[in-house]
C-alpha cells in the first residue's frame, strides 16, 4: 500500500508543485517537502497561475 499524507481541515498540503488534501507518495519522495497552506491561499495561488497563462 502505498503512503500518503493527508491535509488538515480547511488546508492543503503541497511541496511548491504539487497540491492536495491527500498526497499519494511516490517512491523516493520525501513527505517531510510537504507542508500546509490554508484552502484560502491555494485558491490565491490558483487565480495568480490562470491570470499568468
């Protein structure tokens, strides 16, 4: 089974890449990378990524 860390309530977890409230590992990823930002600063960084393209 593979490991995955899950986001608290009202978070997302995301290493600068990746984004979600639950993050399936890969083999070899580090879990530590991961870190929390509240669901009001990812949908930020999701408006700033559509208006860039």
């Amino acid at each position: 089974m593979r490991e995955y860390i899950d986001a608290r309530e009202g978070h997302v977890m995301t290493n600068g890449e990746i984004f979600g409230k639950r993050i399936y590992l890969a083999e070899g990823m580090d879990k530590f990378a991961f870190y929390e930002i509240s669901d009001t600063e990812y949908e930020a960084i999701m408006q700033s990524e559509e208006e860039d393209q």
